[in-house]
C-alpha cells in the first residue's frame, strides 16, 4: 500500500491551500510544475513548491486587484500551460471558484458558460480564443467585464497575464494572502465543473474542497507509486480527471506535474520521461495500441513470434493476478526472461518501461485494449465515475481487480443497482448539485441520499461493478429490446481495420452501422497484403479496395457471431474521416457524440434502412 502522507490537518476538514503551504514549508526544494520553455520548446522550466507558493501569492494579489474575491467565478480558457495551473491555485487562495471552459467550445456554448456562472472575468490564451470571449464583453444578457489574455503578443487591448502578475508581486502583502486563504473552509466551492455536454447544454457541477480532496486522500490509497512521482499532464483542466490527477492529487502528493500543452505531442513526451504513472481515457489506449499494432506488422515474421510468445506469458501472469492466485514460479521465471529481453527492450522505445500504474476511466474500455496491454506486462486500472461523483467511484487496484470491470468502489461511497439496471451512489464525495444562474444549488439526490449516475451495470459476488452502458444511450428497438451499443461498437472494434463505430437503431427493427477506417492500422494492414494505395492519405482507395471490403465484412460477421440476434449489425458503411473533438463528433475527453454523428451522418443512415442488400 501506498505511503500514507502527513496531512495538515483531518481529511474532509482541510483545504487546497492548506497543502500547498505544506508543501512550500517541508517540500520546498522539491520540483513541482514544469512546462517546455525556450527556442522550439526545447527545454523545460521548473518552479519548485517554494517558488510555486510565492507565484500564486503575487497573481492573488494581481487577480484581487481586477476586483476578484470570495465567491466569484473566474473563467479560465487556456490549454494545460502554467498560467492555467498557477492561476487555477491563485484564485482558490482568494476564495473564488475557477471554472475552466473546454478549448474546444463552441460561441454559443461559451456564452452559455459565461451567463450561467455570473463570470465577470475571464483569463484566455490569445487570438484563438478571443474571437468567442469579445463579442460577450457587448453582450447586455452576459455579466462578463474584463478579460485576460496569456499570449502578450495578441492581448490587443486587453490585460495580459505578464502585467497583472507584475502588479501583483509590486502590490503583494503577505499578511493579506495568509488572512484569505485561512478563512476558507472545507464545504467551500473548490470549483465548478460544466459537463462537456454529450446531450444538451453543459451543467454547473460544484465540488468543494471537502469533496475533492477527500477523493484524493482515498485515491492514493488505491494507488503505491513512488515519492513525489512525476504526472504527464495533458488532459484539459475542465475535465474532472485531469483536474484531480494533475492539480489536487499532486498537491496531496508533493508529486511533480509536468504540463504537456499539446495533446498529440504525449506520445514523445512519454518517450523522453519514461513515466511511472499514465492515465488515459481509452480512445487514448486505444490508439496508443493501434500504434503498437502498426509497428509490429512491419516486423519480421520470427521477431513476431518470439514477441507473441511474451504477450502470451504476460497474459498467463495478468490471469493469475486477476484471480487472486500465487504465480507458478515455472511462469513468473519464463515472464522475467521474456519481460527482460523482449517486452521492455520494445517497451523502452515508446518509454513505457517504467509505468507501475497505469489506467483509464470516463467511459468503457474495449477488453480487447485491455488484454492487449496485458500482454506487455501493463494492466489498465480500469475506473469509473462522473464529475458529479467528484471523479471516482469504483476503482481497480493492483491488489483487487478483474479485467473488464470498472473496479470496487472507493472508501465511503455505497452503490447499489436500480432495478432498471441504473447504478445509483452516495456519499461524501458525491457533489450537492448542479448550479443555478442565480447562484443556488439544485440538489439532484433523493431523499435518502442516493445520486443516479444514468449509467447501467452489475454488481458480482465479489463487489465489482460491470457497466454496460448509458442509460440515455441505450438503444431500444420497435421490438422493445434493449441493446447497448458500446458493447456492440467494442465488439467490431477489435478488428485492426476499424477504428471507430456508432451503431443506431432506436425505435428499427434492426441495428446499422458507421464504422470508420483506422488511419495508422488500416495502411499497415493493407501494406503487409501488398495492396497498393497504402498510406494514410489514401483511406479513400483503401475503403474502395475490394479485398479491404470482403475484411470489413468477414470482421462484422466475426463480430456478429459474438452477439445475439438482437445486437446483431444488419447493414454498414465504411467512412475514411476520422472522427474527433475539433469535428465535433467527440467530446474533449474523446467519448462519442452520439447525437452530433446522427445528425451529421442522418441521409447516411437512413439510407442503411431503405437500400436493400448486404452494404459495403
């Protein structure tokens, strides 16, 4: 089990700036934040936990200047960059709330965001983001007054971030800052989290201080990493996880975070800091073993075997982990070899070869995805929960898990199943409710507590939870069958050719399909065939290709004879358009917009239902 660490007080009875005065008082050398910097972002800075401190008291001073105090909402819109970080810690020592808006909103749900929290100050990156945050300052129905731009160069006439920190360290006074931050208290809004809105408009989601930071003193609980570990940050600020495991965790920690501001630079990041610990929500995992997958289809044909020959060890290993039995030693001596002199070599080179914890939640994970990492010696720590649960309910642990599953729940929080299939929660990481544009909390608990998370699974024997799917997302047929269209979407995933799937057909007789090809895996797949226009520009050709056609189409019967009638796809279309958040059809965490790819693709599928015969 993990080190317990010597908190500043009981758990549920202290606050975020309690710890970060901790940390500067018995950490104060150690690293803390560190972001690429210089010519290229060829190198990183560091702040340690002193310097960290004394930046946070100078921008409270900067941001109380602007007229912020106890109370207020200060909307942030800035990728994962230490402005966004040190701001986020300033603002909470002034007992405002920080309430971080997806980069990829759109206007109107900017000026949703903007209206409904009562912001009068917003802290943006630069000229991307000005075009959705000027046009509100106009806006007679948006309370919004200032903004505050990070980039100088593009601040126009706004207030840069530069200038207000300069203010702040000429005006600070240090008994002022002490006063603020110690008048806080635990049932304190920590912050307000808007949903990112699969359906309808996003919801204001308050935690407080009790909330979160009792989440992550029984988080760490689950998890036995190393001292002060480094964190790869990378995931937006306004999803629950990221704030969690890159703010709130790490400063329970003493932990080092490091901010990558690019999302699709993580791969070579991880490679350079060789982690101990990677959290990915399971698109990421997903295409993380497509890459995989496309490295190993170029290999030699001897070079393959030896390496299936190792997954098959790890496999064997992960098993008797997963059941709860001692390893042979005939087994974990043929997995020390292999892991020594095939896996982690191979490992090494993605800078995979130091992960002790590895894991993933906010929707379910393919178990092909997770038995593919099992093979490598990685097991997913697979968890679940909602930001309205503070960000965890149920979590595997190394000690307890089972593939598949979502995990026990955690420390104080029960759950039970309606009889519907719904999985209900409480406990005192369960939030008070959503917020009101007047400034209240609509409570969103039952009289006895209970918090219904719209999501449905079961429970085993054993306590852990099994989720199936949403329960808004549930298909139900004309012939009253419900189908879950995660599992049916999983299922003929597994095929390397295809990437991404929406499976329809509420209120049919039948189920029809979207699959999208993958881009990495599809010109690898085709390339080891011999078939010509194999490179990922050319999934038009590939999609065409009739051997490519008769694959995708053995790949649905394959997946079909997995399934009952029921779930069973009837007809399909082939897309070559990845889909994605800047497109729309994913939310920032990555999961599917069911309701975005139905109206985008509509004709398309409402042509599976009227053309006859087998698609293609």
């Amino acid at each position: 089990m993990p080190t317990e660490l010597r908190l500043p007080g009981r758990p549920g009875e202290i606050t975020l700036p309690a710890l970060l005065a901790r940390n500067a008082a018995e950490h104060a050398t150690r690293p803390a934040l560190s972001w690429r910097s210089g010519p290229a972002a060829a190198q990183w800075t560091t702040l340690t936990w002193s310097e960290v401190r004394r930046q946070v008291a100078f921008l409270s001073s900067g941001y109380a200047a602007l007229g912020v105090g106890r109370g207020d909402h200060v909307l942030l819109m800035m990728g994962n960059r230490p402005e966004h970080w040190l701001s986020d810690l300033a603002l909470v020592h002034l007992g405002a709330v920080p309430v971080t808006v997806y980069g990829t909103s759109a206007p109107e749900q900017v000026a949703h965001i903007a209206r409904h929290s009562r912001a009068r100050v917003a802290v943006v990156e630069g000229a991307r983001e000005l075009g959705r945050w000027e046009p509100l300052l106009a806006d007679p129905s948006v309370p919004l007054e200032r903004l505050v731009v990070a980039e100088p160069a593009e601040a126009g006439p706004h207030r840069t971030y530069g200038s207000l920190y300069a203010s702040g360290a000429r005006t600070h006074r240090p008994d002022a800052f002490e006063k603020a931050w110690q008048e806080g208290r635990p049932e304190d809004p920590l912050t307000v989290v808007y949903t990112s809105g699969t359906t309808g408009d996003p919801k204001g989601v308050r935690l407080t201080h009790r909330n979160l930071l009792l989440q992550a003193v029984r988080l760490d609980r689950h998890v036995d990493l190393p001292e002060h570990a480094e964190h790869l940050c990378y995931l937006p600020f306004a999803h629950i996880a990221e704030r969690l495991l890159g703010i709130y965790l790490p400063l329970l920690r003493a932990a080092h975070v490091r901010l990558c501001a690019d999302p699709a630079a993580v791969s070579g990041a991880v490679r350079e800091l060789h982690p101990v610990q990677f959290f990915g929500v399971p698109r990421v995992w997903e295409k993380l073993a497509a890459s995989v997958r496309a490295v190993l289809a170029q290999l030699p044909a001897q070079q393959r075997a030896a390496i299936g020959a190792a997954n098959e060890l790890a496999r064997a290993r992960a098993g008797h982990r997963e059941r709860g039995e001692a390893i042979p030693a005939a087994l974990e001596a043929s997995y020390g070899r292999a892991k020594e002199r095939v896996l982690d070599p191979l490992l090494g080179l993605a800078g995979l070869d130091r992960l002790v914890w590895t894991a993933s939640a906010t929707a379910p994970m393919p178990i092909d995805v997770v038995r593919f990492w099992a093979g490598w010696g990685i097991t997913i720590m697979d968890a679940w929960g909602l930001t309205e649960t503070s960000g965890v309910c149920t979590v595997n642990s190394p000690d307890a898990f089972r593939l598949g599953s979502v995990g026990r729940p955690i420390e104080g929080l029960e759950l039970k199943v309606a009889e519907d299939g719904e999985v209900l929660t409480r406990g005192d990481t369960v939030f008070g409710g959503y917020l009101r544009p007047d400034g209240s909390v609509e409570g969103a608990t039952d009289a006895d507590g209970w918090f219904a998370t719209g999501d449905v699974g079961r429970l085993d024997e054993d306590g852990f939870l099994w989720l199936t799917d949403r329960k808004k997302e549930l298909i139900i047929t004309s012939t009253g069958k419900n189908v879950s269209p995660a599992l049916v979407e999983n299922t003929v995933k597994e095929h390397p050719l295809i990437g991404q799937a929406l499976v329809h057909g509420d209120g049919r007789s039948y189920l029809v399909a979207l699959l999208v090809l993958d881009p990495e895996l599809a010109p690898a797949w085709a390339a080891a065939r011999g078939i010509e226009a194999a490179s990922p520009g050319a999934l038009a050709a590939l999609a065409a290709h009739p051997v490519v056609r008769e694959e995708i189409a053995r790949a649905v019967e394959a997946a079909n004879a997995r399934l009952n009638r029921t779930e069973q796809i009837k007809r399909y279309r082939v897309l070559t358009e990845e889909w994605g958040p800047e497109s729309g059809e994913l939310t920032p965490s990555l999961k599917l917009r069911r309701r975005v790819v139905r109206e985008k693709y509509g004709a398309l599928i409402e042509g599976l239902y009227e053309e006859p015969g087998r698609d293609g």
